[in-house]
C-alpha cells in the first residue's frame, strides 16, 4: 500500500507543489520521525497472559521465557495491528519516494545508476542492522 500511494501520490499536483521542493531534506525528517513507532510497537501485547496453550507447548519452561514480560501495556490486538499497519505504510512509501528520489539528485546515467547501488546497498545493510537489533530491543522490552 505504501508504495502504491507514493506512486500515485508523486502524480499529483499537490506532490509538485508542496512536497518535491526540498524533498530530499523531507524524507529524512520523515524518517527520524518514523522512530517513534518503536516506543509505540513497545507497547504492544505479549507474554504468558496474552499467550495461548498451543503457543506455550514444546519450548521447554515456560516460566523461564515468559517470566520477565509481565510489564505488558496495552491488550489490544487492534493496537497491535495498527501500529504494524502504519510501520508498514510508512516504510513502503518512504522507500519508494527514496528510490524514485535518488535518481532525480544526480546528473549522468552513470552517476544515476551508482546512486541506486548505494540506495539498494543501504536499505539491505539498514534491514539487516534492524533484524539484528530486534534480539537486543525484545530482551529490553520483556525485562
């Protein structure tokens, strides 16, 4: 969905005259921004209380996997989902402006097609760093 309302959303007049000027500056605060769907995916239900039985069967202890998440917030599976709904939208359309962005900054084919080396290049070295760090933030936020 992200990417197809960038699409579309790069069509229109309104794209033109208040979002293409300074663009790239924009996508960067946009962003920055995007950090703070972390806290709010924090916040979002698991744990023993929220597990069933067939989710709790064959790990070994229970008690000890579950014993440091009871500082769950929010029982909300509809929360749950909207922050993973709007995680996903922005993602998709911040990356699709970025993609459609980058060739548009430099000039020459061959200046274009390295600029989308390196854009493909950081948003594989930027997945990988965000798997990597979800071990670090689940151990934070399950203590």
């Amino acid at each position: 969905m992200g990417r197809l309302l960038a699409g579309w959303i790069s069509t229109t007049s309104f794209f033109a005259r208040f979002i293409r000027p300074n663009l790239s500056a924009k996508l960067v605060i946009a962003t920055c921004v995007r950090c703070l769907f972390l806290p709010l995916f924090l916040l979002c239900v698991g744990g023993k209380e929220h597990a069933t039985s067939n989710d709790l069967n064959g790990y070994g202890d229970d008690n000890d996997y579950y014993s440091h998440s009871a500082q769950i917030r929010i029982h909300s599976d509809a929360y749950s989902f909207l922050v993973q709904a709007g995680l996903a939208l922005s993602n998709g359309f911040l990356v699709t402006l970025a993609f459609m962005l980058s060739p548009t900054l430099v000039s020459g084919t061959t200046a274009q097609e390295k600029s989308s080396e390196i854009l493909t290049l950081s948003l594989s070295l930027g997945l990988l760093v965000g798997s990597l760090l979800s071990f670090p933030i689940t151990k934070l936020a399950t203590e």
